[in-house]
C-alpha cells in the first residue's frame, strides 16, 4: 500500500487578507523584519505611537462606554437612552433612521415603510430635544450620531441644543462619523456629488478647529465598512480617504496642526473577525501609519494630529443563526478592542443579526464592557500589553507593509475619490467577501452555528423587539404639526442663506445651526443644498 | 433554451448590498444572466424595470425593517401591470414570523442571511 502522504494543514488568520500562520514564532521572526524598538514601536506615547497615545492608557481614563442606539419615535428613543445610562452606558450615539441619513424628511415619498425601523425618526431639532429630554448631555463622555452626509447638521443639532440649554460648546463632547467618502463606495447613504460631499464633511472639521473645539469628535476615518476586504485593505481605504480630506482643508487655507488632532480612526477591531491578534495588529498599524503620514508627508508637529485615538464598534461577525453564540462573539471581540486600546467602544448585542436590539440584549452588551473593565487586570492596567508578542510584531510588520502597497495602488489611481468612482473600494469589499462566503459554504472556514454545529433543519429564533406599528403615522402628524407652530418667515430667510452659503466658500455650519434653531427639517435643508450641489447620480453599476 | 434572467435589487434606502451582489455573482456564474440595479430602487422602479427586462424573477435584498412595506408594494405593482405570475423572491434581515406572512402574501421565497448561495441558485434554476 502507498503510504498516504497527508499534507500539512495551514493556518490563516481570519479576515480576508489570510495571513498564513506559523506553528510558533520567536525572536528570529523579529529579527527578519529588522526590528527595532524605537523604530517599530516606541514607549506608549512615543512617535510613532504603534503602542498608543499614552503611556498611562486606561489607567488616566478608561475607554469610554458608547451605546449606538435609537429606534422608533423620539419619546420611545427617549425612554430607551435613560435606561442605558442607569445600566452604565457613558455616552450615546444616536442611530438614525434612513430618511434622515440620506437627507429626507419622514413624510417624503421615499421614506413609506422606513421611518423609525433601523434609528429614530428624526425630522428637526424638536425630535433631538425629546430623544434628550431630561438627558444632561454635557455630563455625557461623548453624545452625537452617525451622520455622514449630513455632518453639518448632525453637528448643529447638538450645537442647537447645547445653546437651548444654556450650555457652551466646550462643554458638550460631540462626536459624528461624517466621513463620506466611504458612503459612495460602501453603506450607501450619500446625497450629493462627491467633491461637494468632501466640502461639507470638512466643515465640520473646520468649524472645530476654528472655534477650538478639541472636546468634539467631527471625523472618524472608517475603515471597518471595508473590512470585508481584508485587513490591509482596509486601513489603506481609511487613510486615502483620510488624506482626501486633509488635502482638502489645506487647500482651503488651514495647516495641518490646525486641525489633524480632530481626526479619528474607525477600524473594524473586533466586529467583523474576533482573531484577537490580527485585531490588535490592525489597531498598531493604523496608528503607525496614520503617524507617519502626519510626520513625514504633511509635516505635522503637534503630537495630537501625529497620534490618533481608535473607536471601536464590536459586532464579532454575529450571526443570526444559534444567535446566543454572539454573547461569546461579542465579548471576544470586545476583549480584542480593549488590548487594542480603543478610546471608546459601542457592543453590539446579541440579537442584533435578529432585529432591534431587548431590552435585557442591551443591558448584557454594557455590561460585558463592565466585566472587561472591573475583572480584568493586565488588559486595562497595561498599555498595549501584548506588546513585545513575537507573533503580534511580525503580524504588524506584515499588514503594514501591505498597507503602504495598497495606499500606492490607490494613488497611483488618482487617489480616494478617484478610486472610490472607478468602483475600486467595492471591487475589493466583494473580492474579499466572495472569497470568504465561498469558505463558509464549502465548509473550510467554520462559523459556529451556521456550518459548525448546526442541526438540519434547525431554523432562526425570531427577534423579540417590534417597533410600535403606528410610528410611521405619528411621526409625519408630528411633522405637519410642527410646520404649523414654527415662524415659516424665519425658516424661510434662514434657508435662504443656507443655500446663498452653499455657493460660496464660508462654512456651511453657522447658516445651518441658525436654520436648525428655527426648526426648519433635515429635508428642507437638504433641498437647499441640492439645489446648488446636485444629487449623487450612481456611475456604473455592479458589473 | 433561453437563458433566465433574474432581476437583483435592493429597495428603499438601504445601502448594504454585499449580500445581494453575491447573490447576483453567485447567480451569473450558473450561467443565469442578472440585471442588477443597484441602490435606492422603488418598488415601481423594480417592477418598471422586471417589465422592461422582461425577467423571470425578481430578487430584492432589504435589510433595514422595510420589508413589510417594500414586498406587498412589488407584488400588487406587479399585478397591475400584469406581471403577477414572475416570482419575487429575496432576503435580508427579515425575521421568522414575517417571512411566514410575506409567504402568504405570494412572495415566492425569502432567504435569510447565511442562506447557503447553492440553494438560492437551485431556486433560480427551478422557477
């Protein structure tokens, strides 16, 4: 009989890029990639900040507890935002229902069978006073929503309501993701062209930089939408995308350390793989990275714009099927993030594959965070405390190399906007995920629950959660109703310098807070800027 | 004999579309050929689109809750233009107990995600 020669089998690590795995690794493999530690790394707190920002990392503040949330009608969302900070949640970011993420009111045409399903129904600045009503938001580590391509107005309904209560800008930490660009190439919620769309992301930015507001959050460079197609893919996305608007707002006459330490960084650290090391691998390359692009190709000298601080939403690649397994996805992954050393950090719940999240999902998502926090030690006592790992140094040194390749690819192309237009990013999203879908379904990249474990004919739980059936209803009676009581003359004149701004080079902030002030709608404003922008007409489509 | 056409959608503001485009790859490498029609479709955008293609299903992804409202619409627009016999089928995030209700109302088929692909290319090949 022959003798069976079984090949060896190979390990990969999890996400899309498969970085082949070695049985152990030792000081030999730092040795290959020429390491050195004040090159490489650097204490906590030393350019090029691969370890971090601070020496003293959890131990001055621990990452701060963000719950992403909102559902339904403002008075719902309400009652929801104060159960999660008697649970423990420290910050909230509101989710947004689709209408408003694309710029249109509850009663548009487009929003029939959307409004309050995937974030509250927000129309004007009335639905954010009753979605914080009796909510000290200046007491808040950080309040603020998504809003991407709508970053102007997100930021001034905080803004409105800060005033309103008597309270100064500094006081209120606000964060928004406003960064577009990736919306063309992935998630979908654009409105206007992309060269506009760049302009009013940045002014936010610029609007912070000028008023001095380092307690506000306008930008987080994502990279986690694009995840999908691999670590250094992901983080060469975030940084073109990043440089996009940085190039931007020099151009229209700022310096660099006027408004660098503003950015931050999104990455996908524990929500689509929970391969702790390649996790906490990715959060140390983005830093480097970002920190040599900040030194060495824009000249920055404040250490705020050099090192940047990560923001972490932990999904864990849940799965809807044998959902409870997300309890264990979602605490791995967030153990991941906090090695990582993100600055704050949203847990999705366990349900969430299922629908909007219980209740009790909720509770258990925070205090998942709590148990990371309280009974761990030498994760949050510790600064990059797998620093030093043979195997996380050569994973770093790796994607970081693959990283700077793929950044070249993109400018060789012509750049962020460029690439993202060609339908580069989505190719490379769908590579990725085409690739992996393709291992789950034959069978070699196990999913516990979905091809691992899984009785024939086992079927899905049904989600808990159900909107109120008549939000829809009552948001757009709400909104005639409101129509009626505001001062439509002051709306109108506000509007009107809304769009004279839109067509001039001034920030579009102060014209659209005092439009916000007088309760004019997402989509009134929108309309506004429409008509000097355009709207998004999609390029070629899928292929 | 003529190869199928199947129309891929996504309906509604709902931007999260790497589900549908495998279904659309997955069901142009069987040899099905797919007109995919990208984001922010409408369902009189979809069913216009299904009449002008002339198409022998029609597949929609929805994963932002609006499904109760976008499938119902396709299937009545369908009706009225005469079209009612072409199966629509999708997928999304579409919990158990709607999937029986849409079910009944004449949608074909609903996939939830994680669906094994090769099923929903038998289904295609089926109709």
């Amino acid at each position: 009989m022959p003798e069976e020669v079984t090949q060896p089998i190979k390990y990969y690590s999890r996400s899309a890029a498969a970085y082949e795995l070695k049985e152990y690794y030792t000081p030999s493999d730092l040795a290959k990639n020429n390491f050195q530690y004040e090159e490489k790394l650097g204490d906590p707190g030393q350019y090029p900040y691969t370890r971090g920002a601070f020496p003293d990392m959890y131990r001055r503040k621990p990452w701060t507890i963000v719950m992403y949330s909102g559902y339904g009608l403002p008075e719902a969302c309400n009652e929801r935002y104060k159960r999660l900070l008697s649970y423990g949640a420290e910050g909230i970011s509101m989710a947004v229902h689709l209408p408003v993420q694309v710029g249109i009111d509850s009663d548009h045409e487009l929003s029939v069978g959307e409004v309050g399903r995937c974030g509250v129904a927000v129309d004007s600045l009335r639905d954010i006073e009753i979605a914080f009503k009796d909510i000290a938001i200046e007491k808040l580590a950080t309040v603020g929503m998504l809003g991407n391509s709508i970053g102007p107005i997100a930021f001034a309904f905080f803004l409105a309501l800060a005033e309103k209560r008597g309270l100064r800008p500094e006081q209120v930490h606000i964060t928004l993701q406003n960064d577009v660009i990736k919306e063309y190439a992935t998630r979908g919620t654009h409105i206007f062209p992309m060269e506009p769309a760049v302009r009013i992301a940045s002014d936010v930015v610029r609007y912070c930089a000028q008023k001095n507001l380092p307690n506000c959050n306008p930008m987080s460079i994502c990279g986690a939408h694009m995840q999908t197609a691999g670590t250094p893919w992901e983080i060469a996305f975030a940084m073109c995308d990043g440089m996009a608007y940085i190039d931007h707002i020099i151009s229209s006459g700022f310096k660099i350390d006027d408004f660098a330490h503003l950015f931050r960084l999104f990455l996908s650290v524990g929500s689509g793989s929970i391969d702790m090391f390649e996790e906490v691998a990715k959060a140390r390359v983005g830093r480097r990275v970002w920190a040599k692009i900040m030194k060495e190709r824009y000249g920055a000298q404040n250490p705020q714009s050099i090192a940047t601080q990560l923001f972490g939403f932990i999904i864990a690649g849940a799965t809807a099927q044998q959902p409870m397994n997300n309890i264990a996805r979602i605490a791995l992954g967030a153990h991941a993030a906090v090695l990582a050393g993100m600055v704050s950090m949203h847990t999705s719940c366990w349900d969430e594959a299922l629908t909007l999240p219980a209740e009790e999902a909720v509770q258990l998502a925070i205090r998942t965070q709590h148990v990371l926090r309280h009974e761990t030690g030498s994760e949050v006592g510790v600064t990059d405390p797998l620093g030093g790992s043979y195997l996380l140094e050569d994973l770093t040194d790796r994607i970081e190399a693959d990283v700077w390749r793929n950044i070249k690819t993109i400018e060789d192309m012509g750049g962020a906007l460029a690439a993202v237009q060609k339908g580069f990013y989505s190719q490379q999203v769908m590579a990725g995920v085409y690739k992996t879908q393709n291992e789950v379904w034959k069978g070699t990249r196990g999913l516990v629950g979905v091809n691992l474990y899984r009785k024939p004919g086992e079927g899905n739980p049904i989600g808990k959660f159900k909107i109120d059936p008549d939000t829809e209803r009552i948001k757009i009676e709400g909104l005639k109703n409101l129509r009626k009581e505001r001062n439509t003359t002051k709306v109108k004149e506000t509007l009107r310098i809304v769009r004279e701004t839109a067509g001039s080079a001034e920030n579009l902030i102060p014209p659209i807070l005092a439009a916000v002030k007088e309760y004019a709608t997402i989509g009134e404003i929108c309309d506004e800027l429409k008509a000097v922008y355009g709207e998004y007409s999609e390029g070629p489509v899928y292929q | 004999m003529k190869k199928k056409r199947i129309l891929v959608s996504k309906v509604g503001l709902d931007g999260h579309d790497l589900g549908a485009k495998l279904v659309a790859r997955v069901l142009r490498d069987a040899g099905i050929e797919v007109i995919y029609t990208g984001w922010r479709q409408t369902p009189e955008k979809i069913v216009n689109t299904a009449l002008q293609e002339d198409v022998d299903g029609i597949g929609i992804s929805v994963l932002s809750g609006a499904h109760m409202s976008a499938f119902p619409k396709v299937l009545q627009l369908c009706k009225e233009k005469g079209i009612g016999d072409i199966p629509v089928f999708g997928g999304g995030i579409i919990p158990a107990d709607d999937i029986v209700k849409l079910k009944e109302m004449g949608v074909r088929e609903i996939f939830p995600n994680e669906t094994d692909l090769a099923k929903i290319v038998e289904f295609v090949k089926n109709l």
